[in-house]
C-alpha cells in the first residue's frame, strides 16, 4: 500500500503537488489558529482552575485549623485544670483514690475498675467511658501517684464536656501508664482494662516520642502521622492524635492527647467538591496523614504508603519534594512530575500541609470544548481552498507543463534515435535526487549500525566498570564473612553521625565480645566458629531498630550504634541482645548446638566526644564486663559491679 502511495505520488503532475503542498499550508495555517484559540482556552482554564483550586483549598485548611484549635483548646484546659487538681490534692488522699479507682491486679499492674467505662459512681463521682493501666512501680513514688489522680479528675471533666468535639482524650506519662476517656470505642478499651501485658511499654510510638523535649522543645501541641492503634493491631485501625506535654520544675512529667481516626480525619465527602480535586494531607516530617487513592481504614497496604520520604512511589516522591520546597511559603501551579495543578497550604496548629490536586487532564478537557466548532469550520475553509487552488493551477500551470513535457520526450527520443544519447531507461528507482537519497539512507544505515555497536560495546564496559567498582566497594566496606559492614565502615559510620549531633542528642555505641571464642574454635574447629559469628551477627541485626548500625570490629568483637538512643535506652537494648544470645542457642557445621554468651560494654555520648573517645569508654567497660565474670553489658558510667549478667 506505501509503495503504491509512493508511485501515485510521483506521477502527480506539478500543478497536484503544488495544490497539495498549498493546502497543506492552508492546513497549518488553520491549525495555527486552532492552537491559539486552544492556548487561550487553555490558560483561561488553568487560571480558573487554579484560582477555584486555592479556593477549596483554603477551606479545607480553615476546616482543619478550626478543629485544631478546638483540640489545642481542650488540651490546655486539661493542662490548667490538672495543675488546679493537683495542688488540691494531698498524698494521703490521692492514694487513697489511687486503691479505689485502680485496684492491683495478679500481675502486679494497676488497672481501672470495670464501672469506670461501664458507667457508675467512684470514688470521684460518676464516670464512664474511662480505663487505665498503670504499671506496678508507679503506686511507689507520692508524686507520680498525684500527677495520675490529677490527670484522671481533669480526663473525666473535659472528656464527658467535650466528647461531641473529639473522639478521646487521654493522658500518659514517661513511665508507661496511661488514663484515657473514650467512650465511643468499639473495643470497650478492654486493651487496657484487661488484656494489656505487664511489660506494656509504649515509648518508642511517635506519639510519646513528639512529647519529649528532645522532640519538641517548643513545649506546645504537636501531631503524629498515620498510625496503627496499639489495642487494635488486628483491625488496622489507622489514627493520628495531637499531643500537649505537661511539664514541672523542667521535667516532662506527662502528656495529655487525643486521637482521631482516619475516617475522623477527612470524613467520606467532606474535600470531595468539586469532583476532579484529589485533597491530600501530609505531616511535615514526610508522613502521609490522607490521600484517596492509599490510605484506608482497616488496610494493612495503608502502612506501605506512610513514609512518603523514602518511597518509590513517583507520585508520593513528587508530593515530598514539593512540600519540601515549598511547605513554608505555600504554593499554587502547576506540578509535571505529577501531571497536575497542585495548591499547597500548611495547615496552623498541625504542622500539616494540604494539598489539593487537579490532573492536567481535566484542565485539558475544559480547554478542548470549542475545538470541534473551530474544526468544523477549518474544514469547510479547507475543502474551499483546495478547489479553488486546483482549478486555477490546472489552468495556469498545468496545461503549459504538460505542453513542455511532451516537447521533452519528443527531443529525448529524437537524440537516442541520433545515437546522441544512449536510449532512455525505465528506471524504477526514480529520479536523481531519489538516487541520492537512497545513497545517503544506505550511509545512514550503516553509520547507525555503527553507532548502535558502539554503544552496546560502551554499555558492556560500563556494566563491567560497575560491577568491578560495587565489588571493591562491598571489599572495603562489608564483612565478607558475616555480611555486615567491616571495621573500616562502621568507624566512619560513627565519625559521620557524631558532627550531626546537637547539644540534646542522644546517642550509644555497643562493644561486644563472644566469651570464650578461641575455646569454640578450639573444640568444634574454626568452621564452626565461622557459622557462629555469622548465625550471632545475623540474630543481633534483626534485633536492632530503624538507624541504628551493626559492624564486625574484627575477630568475634562487633560494635553496634544506637541511634536516639539516652542510657537507659541503650543499656535496656545491650540488655536485651545479650539476653537473646544466651537464651538460644547456636545451630553450626557438625550438627553441633553451640550455647554462646558475650561480654557487652555500653558508653552513651557526651557533647564533645569523639569517636575515638566513645568507642575508648566502651572499650573500657567491655573489660570491666570481662572482669565481672562476662554474659553481661556494663555502661562505661558504671563500676564493675554494676554489672549486668544472666541469673
């Protein structure tokens, strides 16, 4: 069929082809306009759009900062009224209230009694929709005991008074107890009231973790990203809360906060007008709090999508540049790497960000609304033109080209019956430009083959170079035995981190050292004692949190770095990875069980530490674990008989 197209279009006569080429330019003349009428439309579109997008926008970020306000509100008149509370309230009869609303349980625990929730009347007057856990050595300091009694009056006060504004009020403290009002709760908070385990600590959560001065030295409400309820793991019931610390004499005695459900956050319909406008809400330290299309109540694929920081989802990676870009001044245009109109607002009172979204398509589809008109009238103007044109050439061109064309092959003919000229071929392959052109397609060709060689062979090398430098990479950086990072590393994984730590950070490093290794090697062979460093340095990774780093030293001695990590933290994790290694034991070559225990030294950071001097205090107290009979962790603050080891 292009063949045949081709031969048509060569035996089109001049006056054919210069009809055809001047309606084509008729054709780009009438696209021309078309374009401009569509570029107007198109700029009227977007200007309206984003002006409607601001619009919305803004309401929803009014909306939100109203409900804010209403839960900063509440929290700072449970913030006054406990103090009020608190100062009316003597030891003796905050105990006293203490035994009567929070009995102790078997487990040692202190839990609510069951007609605070169910409704009835206590010690402090009628309640419900109440529980508590409080954990057995908190009814030992008289303060504490105070601080809880308080915090119960003014959760009752403000919880029954403000129940039709938010969804729960709640207040906890460092030391893992926790009073809250939330009578609506599906679950009945039997989680706290019944089945929450003696050991329930809930400090490493975001939402005890924003209330810590490291976190929030301002001291004023702040709110968490997205995330699942600790009494509800099963349903996946997704949540945010706001958190108000209560501080005293400069020491973070507690936190009163109030969660809301994602289905709470942004209810079904609320930002849905107009239809097209996507409304998403995002935390500034780059949590996703809602978006349409990944975020649903009672999804487990909901927390796959949280952390916009560090995903791989191209539209969630777009979101996080623009509000990193531009969170603090606001924004409103256009976004390629999201096809799309974006109005970017940051919401008071939340330390959120919303962000409505318009696709470019919509926009597009307003714009392309008069173009059918325009193309109905560019065609008619079309056909007119060709005719018109056709008819004049034919008659002013055409006629004398055939009359000169005839004349030519005449004389042609006459010279190659003269012998002037050889006779006339039919020649196929065209005229001589056509020639010329299928010369220089054929040079093309072979210099494009050439080039695409050339490059396969450039890419050959590259991925060889690549591979090569990964190689020497994973030789100076990674353990080749355990797979872990290597002396040279992790030491440089700790000069880094040490210029990035302010005057309230908080950091550790461990120092570990398998007791009585060269015995292992001695006994069971140095196969063996290879499967047990790499089985040990496999067991203490899977054991570490987010941050944190883990490196082999050399010989069976490691080092781990404990992010965020203050000394009761550190010493509860050293505690903890020595605890898991001597409970279990070490499955190696021979079929051999191998019972292991190391010797751990603990030093926290001090402003001006170096690395040589940390890893010298933890060096320290490993030899101070050594010398206290080993299977112990020893912080480098401690004596040796401070010293932590097995039962």
């Amino acid at each position: 069929m292009l063949s045949r197209l081709q031969y048509w279009q060569r035996s089109l006569s001049i006056s054919a082809r210069t009809a055809c080429n001047l309606a084509f330019g008729f054709t780009v003349v009438i696209v021309a306009i078309a374009l401009v009428v569509f570029g107007q439309e198109r700029t009227r579109a977007i200007d309206e759009s984003l002006a409607s997008l601001d619009q919305h926008n803004g309401k929803v970020v009014e909306e939100l900062a109203l409900r804010f306000a209403r839960i900063a509100s509440t929290q700072d008149r449970a913030r006054a009224l406990f103090e009020a509370e608190r100062a009316a309230l003597s030891p003796a009869d905050a105990r006293r209230q203490l035994d009567a609303l929070y009995p102790v349980q078997p487990d040692g625990t202190r839990r609510s009694i069951d007609a605070m929730f169910d409704g009835g009347t206590t010690a402090i007057g009628f309640t419900q929709g109440m529980a508590a856990f409080i954990p057995g050595r908190i009814d030992r300091d008289d303060e504490a005991v105070r601080d809880l009694i308080a915090a119960t009056h003014a959760v009752r006060a403000l919880g029954e008074g403000s129940r039709f504004e938010i969804e729960s009020l709640y207040y906890f403290t460092p030391a893992n107890a926790v009073v809250i009002f939330g009578p609506e709760r599906p679950d009945r908070l039997e989680f706290y009231r019944k089945t929450a385990p003696a050991d329930f600590e809930f400090q490493h959560f975001e939402f005890a973790t924003i209330s810590t001065p490291a976190a929030n030295p301002a001291r004023q409400m702040m709110c968490t990203g997205l995330q699942s309820l600790i009494s509800l793991k099963d349903r996946e019931v997704w949540t945010t809360g706001c958190m108000s610390p209560v501080d005293r004499a400069g020491r973070h005695v507690g936190t009163f906060g109030t969660s809301m459900p994602l289905d709470q956050v942004v209810p079904a319909g609320r930002f849905a007008q107009p239809f097209q406008d996507q409304v998403i809400l995002v935390s500034r330290e780059g949590r996703l709090i809602y978006h349409p299309e990944y975020t649903r109540q009672h999804s487990r694929q909901t927390g796959q999508y949280l952390d916009i920081t560090t995903s791989r989802n191209a539209d969630l990676t777009a979101l996080w540049a623009l509000v990193q870009t531009h969170g603090k001044a606001g924004f409103t245009g256009r976004v390629g790497a999201l096809d799309a109109y974006v109005s970017l607002r940051a919401v008071p009172g939340a330390g959120w960000y919303a962000l409505t979204v318009k696709p470019e398509g919509a926009i597009l589809t307003e714009a392309l609304r008069p173009l059918p008109r325009i193309a109905i009238m560019a065609l008619l103007a079309l056909i007119v033109c060709i005719l018109v044109v056709t008819l004049v050439l034919r008659r002013l061109v055409g006629q004398p080209l055939r009359q000169l064309t005839r004349d030519a092959q005449r004389i042609t003919r006459k010279l190659a019956n003269d012998s002037i000229l050889p006779a006339a071929e039919r020649e196929r392959g065209g005229n001589e430009v056509e020639r010329l052109v299928r010369w220089f397609e054929t040079m093309a060709n072979a210099i494009r083959q050439s080039h695409a060689l050339l490059e396969e062979r450039v890419a050959e090398r590259t991925s060889a170079l690549n591979e090569a430098n990964e190689k020497l990479r994973n030789l100076s950086e990674i353990d080749s035995l355990t797979g872990i990072a290597n002396r040279r590393k992790i030491l440089g994984e700790l000069d880094a981190r040490l210029p990035r730590m302010g005057t309230d950070g908080a950091m550790a490093i461990l120092v570990i050292d398998v007791d009585n290794f060269k015995a292992i090697n001695d006994r069971h062979g140095h196969v063996a004692g290879d499967d047990a460093l790499r089985v040990l340095s496999e067991r203490m990774q899977s054991m570490l949190r987010a941050g944190d780093a883990i490196g082999r030293m050399g010989g069976e001695e490691f080092m781990i770095i404990l992010d965020r990590a203050r000394p009761v933290i550190a010493d509860a994790i050293a505690e903890r990875i020595r605890a898991a290694i001597a409970r279990q034991s070490f499955d190696v070559h021979g079929n051999v069980a191998l019972n292991i225990t190391v010797s751990i030294g603990v030093a926290n950071w001090c402003p001006g530490d170096s690395a040589k001097d940390l890893y010298a205090r933890a060096d320290a107290a490993l030899y101070q674990a050594k010398s206290a009979g080993r299977n112990c962790a020893v912080s480098s603050a401690a004596t040796p008989g401070a010293a932590r080891s097995a039962a």
